[in-house]
C-alpha cells in the first residue's frame, strides 16, 4: 500500500540543480516519498492500537449487556445513536475539511483556519445539543434517557475540540500519538464503566461516562501541539460562512452517511419490540466497532490523498489502487471472522441472553466487506472536492436503508433491519465507486487482484460454515484458510508483503 511516487514520472522527484549557496528549506514530508511508509507503517500501528481498543470496547460491551439486559442495553444503544447522528449532521464535514485544508496551508493562514474551525465546530456542536434534547423529549423518553442524551451530547463538544486540537498531529502523520490517545480514552472509559457498574450505577451515570473522559483528554491533547494551534476560537461571522460554503456538499454528505449507518437502530427501537431492539443493538454495537477500522486506517493517508489529487493525479491512481486492495482483503478477512465467530462473539461480548443476535450478527458481518472498500473511495472522493457527488451516494444509501428498515422490521424484526443495514452499505459502496470513476475514469480500480481474493474466499467461507467444527476453532480455520490461499495466490501487495512474518513473507516470494 506504498503511497510514494513509485508511478510518477521521474522529473517529480529529481528537481533540477541548486546553487551551493542556496538555502533549501525543509520539505514537507507530503510532498516526500517517505509519506508513503510513514502512512503504512502508522496505518499497521494505527491498527495495533485499534485491535487495542476494540479488546477493550469488548469488555465495555459485556459489561454493559450483561449490567443493563437486553431492553435497557437497547435504550442505551439507541441514545448513543441518536447522539452520532447529530454529532454528524452538526460536524458539517469540518473533520474531514479540517485535515484536507491544514494540509495545503501554511502559516497565519493555518492558524487563523483552526481558530475560525474551532469556533465554527463548537457553535454547531451545541446547536447539536439542543436537537438531540428536543428529539429524546418528543419522542417520550423518561427522565434518565434525557438526562442521559444531555450527557453524551455534551460529550460530543469536548471530543470537537480535542479532535480539532488533534488535527496537525494528523497531518504530521504522528500516528503513535493520534494511536495513544485513542487507547487512553478507551481505557478510562472502561476503568469508569468497571467503578460505574459495581457501584450500582443508573443508567444516566453510564451515559456520562463520555463526558468524563473526553473533557479529560482536552488538555492531555493541548500539550502535544502547543505553538502549533491556537485554543482560542474566533469569531468571525463572514470567514464562518466561507468555510460552510466550501463544504456545504461534503456537510450533508458526512451528515446523511451517519444517519444512513445509525437510522437502522433508532426506526427498530420505534417499530419493534424492546427485545428485538435489545438483539439488534449487540450485532449493531459489534458492527460499529469493526466497521471503523476502515475509516481509521484510510484516513492516516487523507493528507498525503489531499496533496496528491491538487498536485500528482498519477500517485493519487496508484494509491487508491493499493488502498483498495488492502482494504477489500481486509474486509473479506473480517467478514469471515464475523460470521464464523458469531457464537463466540455473542458469547463473550453480550453473554446468553442475547443467543438470538447471533444470527442477526453474521448478516451485519456481510456488510463489512462493503465497509473496508467504501472508505478507500469515499476519501478519495473527499480529496477531489467531489462533496456533491458524496452527497449523492449517502442519500441514496439513506433511502435504502431507511425503507428496506421499516419494511424488513415489520417482517423480520432485528434479522430484518441487519438486512437493511447490508443493503444500505453496499449501495453506498457502489455509488462511490461509480461517483469516483465518473470524475476520473483513470482512477477505475484494477481487478487482477480483487478476483484472487474472491477465488480465496470461496474455501474460507465453506469452513466458516463447517457444522461440526468447534465455535473458537471455526473463525480461526477459515481465516487460516484465507491467509494461506492470499499469500499463495500471490494477491497480497507488495507494500503490505513487507509487513508479513518472514516465514509467509518467503513463501510468497
């Protein structure tokens, strides 16, 4: 998944001579071939902290399912739903603006963009606020669900303003830092959750668990860019106005695709039963948290993305080609995992009365194929300014999930909206794709070694079925049997060879 210049002409990389006496300022590792192994290898140590996390999301999950039930952790599952939603709907795509723009911008202008995005961020967040409270009110929700809904959202204030504080430590591909705060904030939530829990916490309690954590790591993150970025929002009405317009599309499309994913828990939490909802929730909770690898790993390559469609649309073709690979094996190998791993996932995150998700699970786990691919895409898309054609692909994978949900619920209850859930994300794949080869049909991708990982997901799916095998052996096998049939079919690219253990690393050699 090399993201250097290996495919550009060779003039890009060898200016011409330079008087000895010339003084030649320090480049910006963006615009140097050693972008493209920075990003790999912080995308394998973004990576590593994740599968940190996500053990840790493990432990909070089972705490939770196992603390609250299967209604209650439904009830929980649904505010922190509507929390992301309008989280989304009131970001208005500054996070990804964000980094793409601090990325081409240099001195005075960069700081006096990150005071007028902060300021901007914050005015929206709370404006977020009162949506989410009006909502949990109109709805009917008793007193602790709107007191909880309060607390998360006002969570979502304070992760703005330590996500925007983070943004040059983004840019400055400093991956081991973006990688330790994560795992910080998991972890307090989870050492929270733990003293929570013992001591009998409502359900209110557990909701503020986020507030806690994140108003913490605000001046944790201050301290790593001090000098870098101001703390002090600005005011200015007309440059506020300006940045909206320059991301109005992208706005709307980052809005519609949080409410596409998140729409499927809250419309079966007002269709269907307690229980249902209760079921659905588990397989959603454990989708969410896979399905954000994706985003996370593509995103360390956003700034390196962004440079390279203003200046190098060659490097931009070969690193989407890469990404795409990298992540379409990605999200074949966590799709088997899913399903085959069902019973045991169920087992260890929400425990025995939540068997019924186990079904509901393995429908969600098809969809992640869908989820690895789309990221790579849809960032592309975000560094050609295509926000309109975002938009369009996020409200068309609205309006499918949308109503396939309250089709398929009616019908089917939590199985139901899982097949909505599928439908929806695979729709906005397809879209972008289509919307990115429309703009430039140079960046269509190449299928030589997609069709490899489909012949090896073939034998790998038929052993995650395998009746007789045990529950933990079954996930392994098939995935056991994948990673051979990658690295014997010679699918794997060369970039993501170098990070293979020797021994495997031969035998595709």
């Amino acid at each position: 998944m090399s993201i250097g210049r290996a495919r550009t002409p060779a003039s890009v990389d060898a200016p011409g001579p330079v008087p000895a006496d010339a003084t030649q300022p320090e480049p910006d590792v963006l615009d140097t071939t050693a972008a493209g192994g920075l990003i790999v290898r912080g995308g394998a140590l973004r990576f590593g902290a994740y599968l940190g996390v996500v053990g840790l999301s493990v432990i909070s999950a089972a705490l939770l399912t196992r603390y609250l039930g299967v209604a209650r952790f439904g009830a929980y599952t649904t505010v922190i739903s509507l929390v992301s939603i309008v989280a989304s709907v009131t970001d208005a795509g500054m996070s990804g603006l964000g980094t793409r723009e601090y990325a081409v911008r240099k001195g005075a202008e960069r700081r006096e963009l990150m005071r007028d995005l902060l300021g901007l961020r914050v005015t929206l967040t709370m404006a977020g606020v009162v949506l989410a409270l009006t909502f949990a009110l109109a709805v009917g929700w008793d007193a602790a669900l709107v007191a909880g809904t309060l607390a998360a959202s006002l969570a979502v204030v304070a992760l703005v303003v330590q996500h925007t504080l983070s943004i040059p430590i983004t840019t400055a591909l400093r991956v081991g830092t973006l990688s330790a705060l994560d795992l910080a904030r998991q972890a307090a939530s989870v050492a929270l959750l733990v003293v929570l829990i013992l001591a009998g916490a409502e359900l209110f309690a557990l909701l503020a668990v986020s507030l806690v954590v994140n108003v913490a790591l605000v001046p944790v993150t201050a301290r790593f860019v001090r000098g870098e970025i101001s703390m002090r929002p600005a005011l200015h009405l007309r440059r506020w106005a300006a940045l909206l317009r320059l991301t109005v599309y992208f706005s709307l499309a980052a809005a519609a695709s949080t409410v596409y994913l998140y729409i499927a828990q809250i419309l079966t939490s007002l269709i269907a039963s307690d229980h249902q909802s209760g079921l659905f929730a588990a397989a959603f909770r454990i989708f969410i948290v896979i399905a954000a690898v994706p985003g996370m790993l593509v995103a360390t390559a956003l700034p390196m993305l962004a440079r390279a469609a203003r200046d190098d649309r060659a490097r931009l073709g070969y690193a989407l080609q890469r990404t795409f690979e990298a992540t379409l094996i990605l999200g074949v190998a966590a799709a088997l995992g899913v399903i085959a791993g069902a019973r045991v996932i169920i087992a260890v995150v929400a425990g025995p009365k939540f068997t019924q998700a186990v079904g509901v699970l393995q429908i969600e786990g098809l969809a992640l194929v869908a989820s690895f691919v789309l990221a790579n895409w849809g960032f592309g898309l975000l560094a050609l300014h295509r926000h309109r054609a975002m938009l369009l692909a996020n409200l068309i994978a609205l309006a499918v999930s949308a109503s396939l949900t309250v089709v398929f619920v009616n019908a089917h209850g939590a199985s139901g909206a899982a097949v909505a859930s599928v439908c929806g994300e695979s729709a906005l794949a397809i879209a972008y794709l289509v919307a990115l080869v429309r703009c430039d049909p140079a960046l269509r991708p190449e299928l030589a070694v997609p069709a490899k990982v489909l012949l090896a997901a073939v034998p790998a799916a038929v052993v995650a079925f395998v009746p007789s095998l045990p529950g933990v052996v079954q996930p392994l096998a098939s995935l056991g049997v994948f990673t051979l049939l990658i690295v014997a079919l010679g699918a794997v690219p060369d970039e993501l060879h170098e990070l293979l253990p020797p021994g495997l690393r031969r035998r595709a050699s």
